[in-house]
C-alpha cells in the first residue's frame, strides 16, 4: 500500500482506487492536511487508466470520519484570515472530489459526522454498514455551513431533511438515513466490504467512456441551466458511439458473453 502522508492512505487493485481515511484514533478526523492532500489524490486517480472506480472509506470499522478535526482549529480557524485560508482549502477538496473523473464510492460504517457527512455528499454512491452514524452538529459548535457545504446536501436530500440535520444536529442511524436520501444502500456491517468488492466490480467491468459520459452529464444536470456545458455532453456521448468499446458491446450481446471493455 502507498502511504501519500500518515493521515491518508491510497492504494489500487483490480481496477478500484482506495483512499483511506486514516487518523482512527481521533475516529478519521479529517485535518487540515488530509483537506489539503485530497485535491492531489483526485487528480491522481483521475489521470490513472488503470483505475476504473474510486472507493472513500475511513480506517477501522469505528469510524467513517469524525468530523474535521477540531483540535487544529485553534491554531486554523481563530481568526478570520485563518479561517478563511482553512475554508478555502475544505473546499477545493470537495470540489476535487466533485470532478474527479471515475465514479467515487463512499463505504461507510462508524460515524460519519460533520465534515465526514460533506466527504460523503460529495461522492456519486454512498454505501453504508447497518451501524452507521451521521450527524452535522454545526449549531452545536457554533459554526456555519457555508453555501458550498449545505446546496450539494438540499440537492441530494431536499430542503425539509437539510434543515432538520443543521437545526437540530441530532445523529440519524442508517435506517433514517436511508429515508431521508442520504445514503443509496445499507447492509449487514460484517457484509459491507463483500459487497462493495462486488459492488465495484461490477462497475469497474462496464464501459468506462459511458460511465465517464454519464458522470459528466448528470453533474451538468446538477448545474443551473445558463452554467449547463451541453456541448461537452454532446461530445462525450458522440465519442462512446464511435468508440471500439460499443463495437464490443454489440460484439459481446450478439455472441453472448461478457464484453472486455478497453477505455477506447
């Protein structure tokens, strides 16, 4: 396994990306330092062929992530200038995670409070253990989630379900979870790594131009229509007509067996 720093792990194997939270005696509290390296990673992972999904997950089967962690804010958010530079760098990390260019998992188990929850907002799937946590304890602590912080959460679970978890902070287990839209699936704990082994599998097996089409069309849905890059979307879907790997899709169904898609 490559270690990028102490705080964050990174590895491959067939076809999947890991990154992994790793601070699991502060149950993967996120530091300034992993916001900061996480832009570097999804760039990483972007650019690697080899890599056909990307799964987040937290070290240990205690925690997702925490939060962010709070001991630094002292030293990195005491001030409007330090707050501001730290804010800046949380978000060039969740805007990475937003364009990186494979579909990007979240495999959660343990607690997944504040920060964590945003990390896990702004993967495509989140796919939960039946002990998971969630909670955004902001009017706990006094702080305000930012425009960036609460639009993608209204996006993927509406107005009503938003202003419950920011009003109240309360901890919703995954059953809650699930009906507010939080999450797409929640299994056994002693099951989750098992199924998103063949979870990812699955994925990593189709045709990576069209999941990447995909991808860019639905994240262009999600703009507000005068932002919308329509064109983009038009040529990605021409380029998947045109490509080897719809030859050896059709090839596949008609001499039925699995196709072998290349990325071309």
């Amino acid at each position: 396994m490559t270690v990028l720093t102490d705080k964050i792990k990174i590895n491959k194997s067939n076809g999947v990306g890991w990154i992994t939270l790793n601070q699991p005696q502060k149950k993967n509290a996120i530091s300034f330092e992993m916001w900061e390296a996480i832009p570097h990673i999804a760039q990483r992972f972007s650019d690697d062929d080899d890599i056909r999904v990307v799964v987040v997950k937290g070290e240990g089967d205690q925690a997702f992530s925490s939060g962010a962690d709070i001991s630094q804010f002292e030293n990195k958010r005491s001030s409007k200038s330090t707050t501001d530079e730290y804010n800046l760098t949380v978000k060039a990390a969740v805007a990475a995670l937003d364009q990186l260019a494979k579909p990007l998992i979240a495999m959660i188990q343990g607690y997944c409070i504040g920060g964590g929850t945003s990390v896990a907002v702004h993967c495509d799937i989140r796919i939960a253990a039946d002990n998971a946590v969630f909670a955004i304890p902001a009017a706990k602590l006094g702080l305000a989630y930012r425009w960036e912080d609460i639009y993608p959460l209204v996006q993927l679970i509406g107005p009503s379900f938003t202003r419950e978890l920011l009003y109240t902070g309360n901890r919703f287990n995954a059953t809650e979870a699930m009906q507010m839209g939080l999450i797409n699936r929640v299994v056994p704990t002693a099951e989750l790594e098992s199924y998103v082994a063949e979870y990812t599998a699955g994925i990593s097996a189709n045709a990576p131009l069209t999941i990447h089409c995909a991808n860019r069309t639905v994240a262009e849905a999600l703009k507000d229509p005068e932002q919308r890059d329509l064109a983009e979307v038009e040529i990605l879907a021409a380029r998947c007509f045109d490509s080897k790997d719809y030859q050896e899709g059709r090839q596949a169904f008609s001499e039925k067996r699995k196709p072998r898609f290349k990325g071309h």
